[in-house]
C-alpha cells in the first residue's frame, strides 16, 4: 500500500471530457487524460484492502491493489506487467469498460471510488510511450496448427494466448480489418481505431498470421477448415439483432444500429461509401429504439451527423438514482447510467413500447408508441401491460434499432460444421472446457455466452485458449 491516508486525503478526480461545443464536431475521443501527478495521486487512494472486491468483481480478474502500487511510486514497468499479466489489451478496457471494479470498490460505498478504469487507461499509454510494449515472440513451437475464426476481442483473446504457448495461430477475419466489434461497432470517439492498428503490428510481430477479407464456411470450406488445423475457435460474435416485427417496419429510414455505426466508422476510416447506400441523420429526426451502450452510440453519431433531434426510448421503467435496498454494494448498481453522448443532447424516455411505424410514400415519418407498466404475477415474474389512452406519435425521419442480439449469425459456418445450439440459440459447449459438439471445435466470447462486454469477452477467449492448449497438449 503506497500511502495509507491517501484515501482520506485527496478526493476523486475524473479526467472529465471534451467540451460539448468542440467534440460533437469531429469524431476524436471525448475523454480527456489528467497529467502523471494527479494520476499517481489518485492511485495512492487505492486502500489495498483485505478483501479486494474489485478483484473479485473484475471479469479478468485484474490484480488491482498491486498495480495502483505501483502506479502511485512511478514504476510504469512493474504496473503494465501486473496490469497485462491477466488482460492482454488494457487499452482498450481502459476506455470502453463499464468498470465493474470501480462499483465494487469500498470506496464506492460512500460514492468516491478509485478511478481505476483511467488509472488502467495511464498505465497501458504510459508503457508504450516509455517502448515498455514490445513484441514476445515465442522460443519454442510446438508445431501444432490453431485457426481462430473471428478477431473482435474474445478472439484476440484467445490468439494471443495461444501464440504465446507456442502455438501457430492464424486468425480469420470476414471484413477488411481487424477488430470486429471493436473496430465496425463502437464509435471512434470511443475508441481511435489507431490502437486496433498499434496492436495488431505488435501480434504481427509475434508470429499470429491474420486474413482478412475472408468468410470461413464459403472462401474457405468446413473440409478444409478441418483438415488444416489440429484446433479451431470460433470467436464470431454474437451479431444476429434483435428486430422489431410490427407493422411499417419494411419503411424506408429504418435500420438496425450496426448498420449505422458501421458504416460511420467505415467513413471514418476512410472508406468511400455510395451516396445511395450512406445512412445519414443529417437534418433528420432521430429516433433510436432501445436504451442500451449501442443505442447511446447511435445518439452520440447522430449529433455528430447534425440531427435535427435525437429521441431514445426504452421499454423498461426508468432507473433510479440511487441503489435500491436490494441492490447492495459491493454488487453492480442497476441504477440510471448517463454516457456521454446522452450530455450531448437527446431525449430520453422510458417505459416506451412500439405499436407501429408510420410512413409516408414508404418513407418512415414516426412511430406511434405506447406507455407500460411492468407488474409482478403470481410466480414472481415481471409481464408488461398496456395504459390505455396512452398511445402518441414519436416524429422521425430515421429510426435505429437497437434493441439487443439475440444469437450468432448461424447461417454459413456454423451450419456447415453443425455445431449444436442452446435454448438462446448460441454455440453449445461444454461448461469445463468449451469444446462444441464437433471435435476439436472449441468456441468462446459472445457466440458462446450471447452479446456482453468487451471485458467478458476477452476473459472467455482466454479461458477457451488455455483449455485449447490443454487439449493440444494431452496429445
């Protein structure tokens, strides 16, 4: 522990954001960074606890008190090798987490816990700016042949990992780049696309051999998939969305979320996209369907695409402030979560359902919705209810949905190796060790859990890779 009274000496510092005024007109990261200073002393409020709850409540099981140490006396060197010793890309959990150790931290108890998710962000910066990240090319190979279908988080994950046992590794990729959820569906101000490329070469350069521009299932077959690998991952994601089946939802102006924010990044990047294809809010009323971290990017892009207004309804009440008696620290708080995007302008409403989209000449102009109420029956179970008199027209030229996903995408690779589904409609595996029904095909991240965090996805691809290795290996 670097400093025992820091924690009642200096007070939570956040690192704030860019100005509403400059950021809405660029697609830049809003996050702002505080200096070494104030970052170490916020580090020092770290009390290294007996019971560290943030350890606990850390999907990778970050060793949190032993990092902020280190931070706190100014040793970036022993702080990135904690700090990667159970995540392999802090740079990215560094901006997009949740931080589900922050709301477990004692500290949170009375509302002042240890910024520990920039503090995370300080310390995988600082390191490649001191050249303390460099490539770990392995000693020894084993020989042995793995193929790692997907390359969002879970199967970067899982890569890296496998590399690193010695393996050779090759990741497919159906886009143009790498990154899968984190490249096409979180925005660029969330996340530069700059850090994809910046450990992407590092991997490179430790041997892992990545295709692009390639769908397994249908550019390379099940047979061959099969007989060239002695393992195969599959880290697809679970990108299949959940649609909204009422009537006027074949108007045009209606798209899913990812449709939107992938082609924005895809401009971002550079790429040139057909002005008949391009989905634009520019001078239009927006309204995102779903309350959720993707709907609040589709706010957030469309203020950045100068929308005449932005709405965002949800179907479930509206949160409360505060914790509720049954929801106790050190637990995550289901409580009203306010993202940037959301302090840049929008429309916020809940208990909202979609009766109907209206249109006009097969173009969207609104939606008429309906409030609920939710209600407990006689098992226990919430069932939702209309309130009479309630219904009224939401104005809107573009409507986004994003109201979750419901599975992976089944059709193509996953048919073709016959994989078994569960009851959700996610990849099937064995609870011990991942393995599908079909041998040697191990699957992990969101095709095998359903949609979930960046953070929980980088977990199970790593889990799924020391139990590939396992299996390899009892060869």
């Amino acid at each position: 522990m670097g400093k025992p009274t820091g924690f009642m000496e200096i007070g939570r510092k956040e690192s704030g954001y860019r100005p509403v005024q400059e950021r809405t007109g660029d697609f830049g990261e809003v996050e702002q960074t505080l200096n070494d200073d104030d970052r170490r002393a916020q580090a020092s409020r770290c009390m290294d606890c007996g019971i560290p709850f943030c350890h606990w409540a850390c999907t990778v099981c970050s060793k949190i008190p032993e990092w902020q140490d280190a931070l706190y006396r100014g040793d970036y060197g022993e702080a990135y090798e904690i700090l990667s010793s159970t995540n392999a890309f802090p740079e990215f959990t560094g901006r997009i987490c949740p931080a589900l150790c922050e709301k477990s931290c004692v500290l949170n108890i009375h509302n002042e816990p240890v910024t520990i998710r920039e503090n995370e962000l300080a310390v995988v910066e600082k390191a490649f700016e001191l050249g303390l990240v460099q490539p770990r090319v392995p000693y020894i190979r084993t020989g042995k042949k793995i193929a790692v279908i997907g390359s969002g988080p879970a199967g970067l994950s899982a890569a890296d990992l496998l590399n690193q046992q010695g393996h050779n590794v090759t990741v497919y990729e159906a886009d143009n780049a790498i990154g899968g959820l984190l490249r096409y569906g979180i925005p660029d101000f969330k996340l530069n696309k700059g850090l994809i490329d910046r450990r992407q070469k590092i991997l490179e350069a430790e041997e892992i051999e990545f295709i692009v521009n390639t769908k397994v299932g249908v550019d390379v077959s099940k047979t061959e998939l099969l007989k060239k690998y002695d393992a195969v991952c599959i880290a697809v994601g679970a990108m299949k969305p959940r649609d909204l089946e009422v009537e006027g939802r074949d108007a045009k102006g209606i798209y899913f979320a990812m449709e939107f924010l992938k082609q924005q990044n895809k401009v971002v990047r550079g790429e040139k996209v057909k002005d008949a294809e391009r989905i634009s809010a520019e001078n239009k009323n927006v309204l995102v369907i779903g309350g959720g971290d993707t709907g609040s990017d589709c706010v957030g892009t469309s203020i950045r695409q100068k929308a005449k207004s932005v709405t965002q309804i949800e179907i479930m009440p509206k949160p409360p402030r505060e914790r509720t008696e049954n929801n106790p620290w050190p637990y995550w708080p289901n409580t009203l979560r306010t993202s940037s995007s959301h302090l840049e302008g929008c429309e916020r409403r809940w208990s909202l359902a979609t009766k109907k989209i209206l249109t006009e000449n097969g173009k969207v102009c609104g939606a008429e919705v309906v409030q609920v109420k939710w209600d407990k029956d006689s098992s226990g179970c919430f069932v939702m209810s209309e309130v009479p008199g309630t219904e009224q027209v939401i104005k809107a030229e573009l409507i986004l949905l994003s109201m979750g996903f419901v599975s992976p995408e089944h059709q193509g690779l996953l048919d073709a190796l016959k994989v078994e589904y569960d009851a959700r409609g996610n990849v099937k595996t064995a609870t011990d060790n991942g393995l599908t029904n079909v041998s040697k095909v191990f699957a992990c991240g969101d095709a095998n859990s359903g949609a979930s965090l960046v953070v929980r996805a980088i977990d199970s691809g790593r889990r799924t890779a020391m139990q590939i290795n396992k299996f390899l290996t009892s060869k």
